[in-house]
C-alpha cells in the first residue's frame, strides 16, 4: 500500500495548530477543522514544538519548589505558548551578552 501524501502545510495551519492546542483542544478537534488526518495534524505539532500543551487538566505545580531558572523549558514553553516567540529557543539571538 502506497504511504499516504503529506500535506503542504502553510503558516496558518501551524500557527492554528499552537493556538488551538493552547486553548486545550483535542487532535481530533484540530484535525476536523483543518479537514486533515488526526495523525498527520499530530506528527505536524510535534515537528513544529506544539506537542506538549499545559492545560488545566495537568497537576497543578508544588507552591513550595524552588523558582525554575531563566529559559528553563517549563517556564519559557508557559511564557511564549500562543505568541510569535513559540517555539523559540531560550536565549534569544539578540538578547546574548
């Protein structure tokens, strides 16, 4: 059986996919309104950094844990979901000393 064609995804669709999966969406739901795969939609978010998502749902952080650090992935992933900066790497280019 031939493998499925990828689709050709434009910046919409990824920015979508961050946006969506920030609000807490299912795949399924973002796949439905890409009228994509849930599979393909998948495989895109883990490429372009959208995988992991922190909803409400997760366990909430212990008050009494030390501060995370600058740029730790935790808090910058927090910091930059559903913004220009996602998916960017800590420290930014011009920001370096």
């Amino acid at each position: 059986m031939p493998p499925h064609p990828q689709p050709a995804w434009t910046h919409a669709q990824d920015l979508q996919i961050r946006r969506r999966r920030v609000e807490g969406a299912s795949w399924e739901t973002i796949a439905t309104e890409l009228s994509l795969p849930v599979r393909a939609v998948v495989e895109r978010a883990h490429r372009i950094g959208a995988g992991r998502t922190h909803t409400s749902d997760s366990a909430p952080q212990d008050p009494l844990r030390e501060p995370l650090p600058a740029g730790h992935p935790d808090s910058w992933d927090a910091l930059t979901a559903g913004t220009v900066l996602q998916g960017q790497p800590y420290p930014l280019r011009h920001f370096r000393r």
